[in-house]
C-alpha cells in the first residue's frame, strides 16, 4: 500500500488527537454534534484510501469553516458591546484572541492546503 505524504500524514495524526478529544468530550458532557464527531469517518476515509474519503475531509473543512466564522461574528459583536468581557480564560489563564486567531487560521490554511494539494489526489487516485 502506498504511505500518504508527509503533509497529509501530520493531517491523519493531528485527526487521531482530535478524535480522542471528540470521544473524551462526548463521554464527559453527553452531547453529539457534528463537529466533533465528524472526524471519525473523515479519518476512517483516509486511513483506508477511500475514494470518498477526499470529498468527506472537504465538507469537513466547510463545517469547520462556518464554525470559525459563526464563532468570529459573535466575538465581533460582543466586542462591540463590550469590549472588556471578550476574554478567552482557560484553566485561569487568560489567552490572547491574537493568538487564537492566528492558530486558528494556521490550522485551517494547513487543513485547506493538504485537502486540496495534487499530492492527496494523487494518493486518493484509484490505482489502474
């Protein structure tokens, strides 16, 4: 079988973390939703070279894309009421929206760049 390039390998792994955050949240809050629990086919697709699997990780990519974008529109607003409350704390530590943003649109440029690179569809390609 042939392995999956570099890119798309980091992809599969970052995937893997995902889905045990997915697994872990599900199991501690109880709820379901697409978001998280979508990783799981996408990543079944690229594991095992299914031909669907390119177009899965697509409207995977499209549901976190308005995810982000519903999340920013609320962030813009809130900050526009008020401005002091808009803060991201996280075990008592406050975090910076820059830095959210950022990471935020690294991880979804990376996500974005492997999905629609000629090397996945060259790995996804039917073998003739």
């Amino acid at each position: 079988m042939k392995k999956p390039h570099p890119m798309l390998a980091i992809l599969m792994a970052i995937y893997v973390l995902v889905a045990f955050v997915a697994l872990w949240r599900t199991a501690t809050t109880q709820t379901y939703d697409l978001f998280t629990l979508g990783v799981f086919p996408v990543l079944y697709g690229l594991v095992l070279r299914q031909f669907w699997a390119v177009v899965l990780l697509k409207i995977y990519l499209a549901i976190q894309t308005v995810a982000l974008l519903a999340l920013a529109t609320a962030a813009i607003i809130a900050y526009q009421i008020t401005p002091e409350d808009v803060k991201v704390v996280f075990q008592g530590r406050n975090i910076p929206i820059s830095t959210i943003v950022i990471s935020a649109l690294i991880a979804m440029s990376f996500q974005y760049w492997v999905a629609f690179s000629q090397k996945t569809k060259r790995y996804f390609k039917q073998e003739e």
